[in-house]
C-alpha cells in the first residue's frame, strides 16, 4: 500500500465526517475531494468515530485501506461510560485526540512523511493542524462545510469554542468554503483570515458519464428530492403538503424521494397519513453509486424545499445531469441556481413552491437540458477542482 514516489506533495486530510462502518453518506463530498487531488499528490485521510459505550470491547479499533488510491485511516474508539458525566466529557476529548494520533501514525508510515495537513470541519481538529504549524512548521488548510455559522442555525457558540477557533483559522494558509455566503457567514464570526476561497463540491465520474435517461414513452413527469431526511432544515413535511394539494388538482407527475435519515421512517408515515399513495409518490431509500445515478437521470426536475441549508452536493449532480433545480434561496444556493437552470423561491413558501411546479408541468417553465449540462461538467468535473485544490496546497507550501 505504500506510496514510494517521495517527489510528490505528502497531504494529510483530517476529517470529522467522512462515510464509516455506520453510515455511508456522511462527508462523501469530502472523500470525493481527497480521490480527485490524489491525481496531482499523495494523499491520505484520517477520520475517527466514538462508538457507544456498549457497542465495542476494544477502547481503539484501527482500520486501514485503500480507497481509490487513497490510503484511509478510520479508527473507531469507545465513549466513555455514561455514568461519569463529568469526568466522561474529559476522557471522550482525551480518546478522541489519541484515536487521531493513531491514524496519523498510520498514515503518515503509509505516505513517508506529511508535507501538508488539511482539515475539514473545525474546531477539534484544527487544533492538531495548529500544534504541528507551531512545533513541526507543517502548514495547514482548513475547508469548512458546517452550517453552524449561519443566521439562521446560530450553532457556533461558547466562548472558549470561539476563542480557539478563531487562532485556528488565523493561522490556516487557506480556508475554503463551498459558497461565498458561508465564507461571510464565518467571518462575522470574526473567523479572519486573508486567504477565503470558494471550492466547489466534486461531481463524480458516475454524473458526468451518464447520459440522461428520461424514457420518452413515459406518461408523467418525474419530480424528485435527494437528501438525508434531516426534516429541520430539509423541510421534506412540508413538500409533502405542496405534493398533496398538487395532487388533488393533477395526477400527471409522480414525486420521486430519495435518501435515508433520522426522519425517514417518520415522513413515510406522515405522507401515508396525509393520505398520499404510490401512485403519486415513491420513497426508494437510500441509493448509493450508480443506483442514485440511474434514479435521478430518470427525472425532470429537482426539488430543494430546504428551510436552511450551506450548497447540498445534490444540485451539482442534477446539474451534471442536465436537470433544472428549483430551490429555495437559503445558503449559498442563490450563488448556483439561477432563472437559466432552474427557479428560486422563498423558504417554507408551498403556494411558491406549487405554482412553479404546475407552469413546469403545463410548458410555461423551460430549461436547455444541454447547457445547463455542459456547463456543470466544465466547472465541479473532479479534474477541475482537483486543479484548484492542488494549487491551493502549491501556494501553502510556498
């Protein structure tokens, strides 16, 4: 497994969310960064998961693979019981830097040495990039993908948090963002640093191969949502009710859902209790891979009916698929979605929401499938950002 090409640059990605033994999908625009920028350096990636108490005997479990050229150090280690409340938090912080270490000594045997470190997702983590900035004069690039620091969530709190994070990012080489808005969003923080860039998300090589594959036999137009059904801020009951009324008018659309979450079960219910049938709608779980690919070329057109959100991946693939977006304009939305590939409207709107659904569905909203197409794969093709990345690394280092 070990990379003997020692001219090239040694990069070290620290993550806090990437997909494990538990969950497939968390951070998979991340691991999708870190298989693109591998064409141009030696890459490998650390990513450490608390697993309840009951749950595993051993306190540090390592696993190591390669991943698509990527050397992947997942190490899973125990929380602490939940009967030591206080002393608990502190032997969780404590497990939670030694499984970090233990990766990183993985790694770093796999790779030879680290030239560069890059974080995803603060706080915790950028504080071992800043220890080996001070002590081993190893640079660092954060990206940051939270939605935390925005108005509306209001997540990024306490004092001491802020404290840190704010040497953290000052001392960064770069900070990436996947919207301008999120960069702002930070920097109202007082999160300063002279280096923000806006890094758009990966599309993979599965998006930008396939053809559209509407079948032009079918009857009905196909709608379609891809998400985590996280309802807070995905908003999915309430396109459940736009679905619902557009129903009683029309019966030329199904509604495709797609994903898995922690309200899954709960919406499939509730659409069930509204009174909603399969004729209408279809909830398909979760797909992965080229499953998700064939599901959404099949479609017409993709719904985000979020209440708050950053820049979900999903638009980027509708895109690349040529499939117009209409959205909600939250987030760094509104920097993507425009009246050329698809609609905004305000969030939590469902008469908004319907009636640009029924003038898609009687012909008065038209999209070019092909420039919106071209378009998508010239600008998140995983060469493309690859690209910038690499020189984003290129500058740190120098």
């Amino acid at each position: 497994m070990k990379n003997t090409d020692s001219q090239r640059i040694k990069v070290l990605h620290l993550s806090r969310w990437y997909p494990n033994r538990y969950d497939p999908m968390p951070g998979l625009f991340i691991q999708r960064h870190a298989e693109a920028v591998s064409k141009y350096c030696d890459v490998g990636v650390v990513y450490v998961h608390a697993v309840e108490y009951e749950e595993q005997t051993q306190r540090f479990e390592l696993q190591l693979e390669e991943l698509n050229r990527v050397p992947t150090a997942r190490v899973y280690y125990k929380n602490p019981c939940k009967n030591l409340p206080l002393i608990g938090k502190l032997i969780k912080v404590y497990r939670f830097y030694k499984a970090n270490k233990i990766g990183i000594r993985a790694i770093k045997t796999e790779l030879e040495r680290i030239d560069l470190i890059h974080v995803h997702i603060l706080t915790r983590l950028g504080v071992i990039a800043l220890y080996n900035r001070l002590f081993r004069n190893v640079p660092y690039v954060i990206s940051e993908h939270w939605s935390r620091y925005l108005p509306l969530t209001n997540e990024f709190r306490g004092g001491f948090r802020k404290w840190v994070t704010r040497i953290v990012v000052k001392h960064a080489s770069a900070v990436t963002t996947v919207t301008q808005n999120l960069a702002n969003a930070m920097q109202n923080h007082g999160l300063k640093n002279s280096n923000y860039q806006v890094l758009a998300n990966v599309v993979t090589d599965d998006f930008l191969k396939f053809p559209k594959n509407k079948n032009p036999e079918d009857i009905k137009t196909t709608f379609i949502h891809v998400s985590c059904f996280e309802d807070k801020s995905k908003n999915i009951s309430g396109l459940l009710h736009v679905i619902l009324s557009l129903s009683k008018k029309r019966n030329d659309f199904i509604f495709k859902l797609v994903g898995d979450g922690m309200d899954f079960e709960f919406l499939k219910q509730y659409a069930l209790d509204l009174g909603l049938d399969s004729k209408t709608i279809e909830f398909t779980g979760l797909l992965e891979g080229k499953e998700l690919v064939n599901q959404m070329a099949t479609a017409d057109l993709m719904v985000v009916f979020s209440n708050y959100e950053n820049f979900p991946v999903v638009i980027n693939e509708s895109f690349a698929l040529g499939i117009p977006v209409i959205a909600t304009a939250v987030g760094g939305i509104p920097e993507f979605v425009n009246n050329d590939n698809g609609r905004l409207l305000e969030a939590g709107n469902q008469i908004e929401l319907e009636n640009l659904l029924h003038n898609y569905l009687d012909g008065k909203l038209q999209f070019d499938s092909r420039t919106i197409m071209k378009k998508a794969r010239q600008q998140f093709s995983p060469d493309e950002i690859a690209k910038e990345l690499f020189n984003l690394y290129l500058k740190a280092l120098n």
